[in-house]
C-alpha cells in the first residue's frame, strides 16, 4: 500500500463520491490491492455475478461511488437486486446490506451515492421506491448497518406534509466541510408557496432544515444540486427548469445562461456531473452536451459535446465524460465517452469502448487509474486509462 496525492476533485456527482485524497484534516490515501488488471485502453466487465443484467430493468446498474480514501473499494447500487461492495477494484464483490436494516436494499433503487472524504467509513445513499421507503440513508461502518436520516426520524415536523412521500433524490456532500449535506427531492414540497424544497444539514444528517426553492420551479421531477467555491455558493438544476446559481444558501437565485444569454437544462436521470480542476475551471453536464466556466458565472456550450449529457469525472490532468445516458436518449451508442485534457477542456477526443446499449454514470479511482462505468442493462465496467 501507499499514499497518493489527490488528483483533481469532483464538486458533486450524485453517482460518484466527492473530493478526497491526502487532506489534512482527513486520513492519508491507501491504495488497495487489486491484483491483476488488465493493460490500458483494455475494458473489463466488472458487474458482481449475482446480479441479473438484464433484469427487465434497463438500470439493472445503476449508481456508484468510488472511495476516495480507500482507493479499490467502490460501493455499487441496483435496480431491486441489493447493494454490493468491493476493495479489489471490482474483481470480487460481496453484498454491502448484511447488518442493520439490510432489507431496505432487497427491493430499491440506488440513484444516488456519497462516501466522506474525510471519514470514509461514511456512507450514503437512497431507497429509491423500496419497501422501506424512498428517503436517504446513512452508514457509519463502511456499509455493513444502515439508518434512515430522511425523513429525519427525531425532526416529525419536517416530515409533516412537507413531502408527501420524502421521495429523496440526490445527496451533496460540501468539499469543504464534510458534515455540511444538501439534499433535492423527487416530488412537490409545500413550503412558504414554493414547490420545491432543499434539505440542508450541518451535522451529518442528524438534523435537518428545509429551504424553499423558487415559486415557479416545478418540483415534480428530479433535481440535482453542486456545491461551488464556497460554503453557501450552489448550483440547483432540473429538466425542466434549467440551471440556477445561489450564492447566498438558497435565499436568491439566478439563472445559468449560455454565451447568447439562453438558459439549459440537466440530463435525466441523477447521473450527470460536474467537475472542477484544479485551476478552478469548472465543467458541467447538460442536456445538450457540457458546459464550460472559468468561474461558475459564465458558461459556453462545449462543441461537439452533445447529444446528451451523462457521467464527467476528472483525475488531475484528463476529462472524462459521456455523451449519452440511459434509456433511448440516443443513438448510436459507439464513441459515447470522450476525453480532453483538463488544461484545454474544448477539444475532446473519443475514448475507444465496448459498443454499449446504455449510456455511462462515470467514477474514477487515481490511485489505479481507473475508470469505472455503470452502464444499466450492460452492466459495471471498468477501463484503465494508463
């Protein structure tokens, strides 16, 4: 084993963990063992046997998170066929529910994930239309018991008809205070005339407070949130009603517009991202291919980046993005993932892969330079970039 600096930082992304790496204030990076990958540019399938693929689901797999701690070990949601977890980069997999509250996993859906950088035996992740519920989950030994932190179990006055159903849709853990959460939702809030509602917490998920959206945001549809260059400076995006900035926690928002002043929109599903380089240039997934900020104030479309924004990961020197997403959002599938150098981020290159049938929620593991790739109906794959 050895230490490693961290290379690069992914702000948010709700199928892949937040930054991490040798901080000090957190644990030194470990790279595991992983014994014996295969040469680069060669792709491996990865997903753990016992899941069915297809399983008359097309997101049979589904979100992710790499540690980026414990480099090696990954967590790895389904679609209703439990949660699994491995430490040799995805060559051997064991079930990930087997303690306390184990059979919340037996029948959901894993959209979104996060592991604190800071305390890597922390975990999070939803229930999306399980037997227990759709709220958010949270694990303190590294995946083995979990309990329910939304709807939060000693606040009821959150939970009193705020939310009809908690309905949980993406976790944000802030870079730089890893008990800071944010948390969007899936469905209408009813909060001071608003629709939609963020849940923000500064403890872990111990407590929560609700901040209402803007009033003509539809809160009926998934939601995504990043944080920025500060503690209160976010970005909150959906379908249907584009990017919005808050630099102020959530009180006032503006809207994201491109170069000729027209707002975008997210992707569907969760698993669009978006990343920041180390100098401070920021890239952000869209429906219509990624956008690009030297600040997060100014954005220009990205050429030939479309037809739809999916996974975007970085490990310091290179971008990593995909071009497509799950179901039928487009066609073909071949040369889906692209590739540009972090100093340039306008001229992107396609990164050969395997002919896939859905598009990819990406991850990275520096320490083994790995690229990972949950790709529903054709499972979890994995790709060493050099």
């Amino acid at each position: 084993m050895m230490r490693v600096a961290t290379l690069g930082c992914v702000v948010v992304l709700s199928f892949a963990a937040a930054c991490g790496g040798d901080d000090p204030q957190g644990p030194p990076v470990v790279v595991g063992d992983c014994g014996s990958l295969a040469a680069p540019g060669v792709w491996e399938q990865i997903t753990p046997p016992d899941i069915v693929v297809p399983a008359g689901d097309d997101l049979a797999a589904f979100a992710f998170a790499v540690d980026p701690v414990n480099q090696g070990t990954v967590y790895f949601g389904t679609a209703y066929q439990r949660m699994w977890k491995t430490t040799d980069c995805g060559s051997t997999w064991a079930p990930a529910d087997t303690g306390r509250n184990g059979a919340a996993w037996n029948h959901a859906m894993n959209w979104t994930f996060a592991v604190d950088p800071i305390e890597p035996n922390v975990v999070y992740t939803n229930t999306g239309y399980g037997d227990m519920g759709s709220g958010l989950w949270k694990s303190v030994n590294s995946g083995v018991d979990w309990d329910p932190i939304w709807p939060p179990p000693g606040q009821p006055d959150l939970d009193d008809g705020h939310l009809t159903y908690n309905f949980a849709n993406v976790v944000a853990l802030d870079p730089d205070d890893h008990r800071h959460l944010l948390l969007t939702f899936h469905e209408t809030c009813t909060l001071d005339g608003a629709r939609t509602c963020i849940a923000e917490s500064d403890d872990a998920g111990a407590t929560w407070r609700l901040i209402a959206g803007r009033p003509e945001w539809d809160g009926n549809e998934g939601q995504i949130l990043y944080f920025l260059d500060a503690r209160d400076h976010w970005i909150w995006g959906s379908q249907s009603n584009g990017f919005f900035r808050t630099d102020d926690g959530g009180r006032t928002w503006t809207q994201l517009v491109d170069e000729t002043g027209a707002p975008f929109f997210t992707s569907h599903l969760q698993g669009s991202g978006m990343y920041r380089t180390a100098a401070g240039t920021y890239y952000l997934a869209a429906s219509n291919g990624v956008y690009r900020s030297p600040d997060g104030r100014a954005w220009t479309l990205v050429p030939m980046t479309g037809p739809i924004g999916g996974g975007l990961v970085g490990n310091g020197t290179t971008l990593f993005y995909s071009r497509c997403y799950f179901g039928d959002f487009c066609e073909p599938r071949e040369d889906m993932l692209l590739t540009s150098p972090e100093a340039d981020g306008q001229t992107w290159t396609v990164l050969p892969s395997p002919t896939m049938t859905q598009g990819g929620s990406l991850g990275y593991d520096p320490g083994h330079r790995l690229l990972y790739s949950s790709n529903g109906a054709d499972g979890f794959w994995r790709v060493r970039t050099e």
